[in-house]
C-alpha cells in the first residue's frame, strides 16, 4: 500500500487517492473550503519527495500555478492523486503558514524574528502574486470547468456537508494539539551545518 507523509506524519493511502482525501482523513492541517473542488486553493501542498508516484499537474493546476511554482513541486491536494507505490513527502501551505509564524513569534535556534518575519510575508506575497497574475482568465475558465452549480454549493448534498464539518473538526483538534517543530531549512543551509560539524570534529580531534 502506498505511503503518504503529510507534514512530517505517515498516512496509509489508497491507489488513487487524493492528497486532500487522504490528508482529510487523518485530519492533516490543510484547507479544503470548496470541499476538493479545486476553487479555493486552500489545500495547496508542496511535494518534497516522491513526484513521480502522483498523477501530472491537471489542467485546472496549470491554470491556478505559474509553471516555475508547478516546477518547484506546488501542487493543489484537490487534484494531485497517489499513482504510483511512493513514498510521497508533502508539506502543506497551510502547515508551512503555520510554522512561519510560530517562527515569527518565537525564533529557532540559528534564526531571528525579522528574517523569519521576511520569509512569512515573502511566501504570503508570492501566493497572492501568484493568484493577480491570472485573473480574469484563470478565473473564469477554473468556473467554466468547474461549473456554476458546485462552484456556488460545493457540498451538494447534506451528507457532504456533515461530513465537511467533521474532517474540518478533526483539523482543528489535529492542529491544536499538534507540537510546533522548526520551519523547514533551506537545504543548502543543511549542508552548511553538517559541513560546520565536521570541521569541528576535526579540530577537536
């Protein structure tokens, strides 16, 4: 069975599946106001390991993401589904918002409060770049695939709609209880580090 790891937790997946269905499922801590439909965005993700097991970006993505984000791994969970046996490592933009402002009010080691503040607001600022681009076109031809009648009831049905209040509970209870672990470093950062570690290793020894 396919292995999926959402903001650094290991779910179970289903060939197929959906990286919001999944992450619904386990009350991962992303968005999915249109419930999946692919309007809202909320449940944007970044694929960190494991691209080649999900299906290609849709056309819906494509109108959404600028290719050089598509290329740096963005995806919408609404679209991106398990095809292949994984791993997959996703991180998702509403956990990454998340860690870049507990970064803001209570720095990591090694960082401070005004470089962490200037990635939060450069993530922020390139999403919203991101969306003003594409409009009006994104928008209208994301409505002509999408339609009228989901676009303005999402759930479509009461069940739908019970069933939304509770993957968006098991979220928030999710989140809360959630520790907060450092924002992800920049991986040349990392090789700095463990290069830091053996110079030191080697004048100690």
């Amino acid at each position: 069975m396919p292995t999926v790891t959402i903001n650094d937790v290991e779910m179970e997946a289903r060939p197929g599946e959906r990286l919001l269905d999944i992450g619904r499922r386990h009350g991962a801590h992303m968005g999915f106001v249109c419930n999946g439909t692919g309007f809202c965005q909320t449940c944007k993700v970044k694929v960190l390991a494991g691209s080649e097991s999900l299906n290609p970006p849709t056309e819906l993505e494509k109108n959404w993401i600028p290719e050089q984000r598509l290329q740096e791994g963005w995806r919408l969970g609404c679209q991106a589904a398990v095809r292949g046996r994984g791993p997959i490592t996703v991180l998702t933009n509403a956990e990454l918002l998340r860690r870049q402002t507990f970064a803001v009010v209570n720095p990591p080691a090694g960082t401070d409060t005004l470089s962490n503040a200037a990635a939060l607001l450069a993530n922020i600022g390139q999403q919203n770049i991101d969306q003003i681009t594409g409009y009006p076109f994104n928008l209208l031809n994301a409505v002509s695939r999408i339609g009228l009648g989901r676009l303005l009831n999402p759930w479509q049905s009461v069940e739908q709609f019970s069933r939304w209040i509770a993957d968006f509970g098991k979220v928030v209870e999710t989140t809360l209880n959630a520790p907060v672990p450092p924002p992800p470093r920049d991986p040349l950062d990392q090789v700095r580090a463990a290069a830091a570690e053996v110079r030191r290793a080697s004048e100690a020894g």
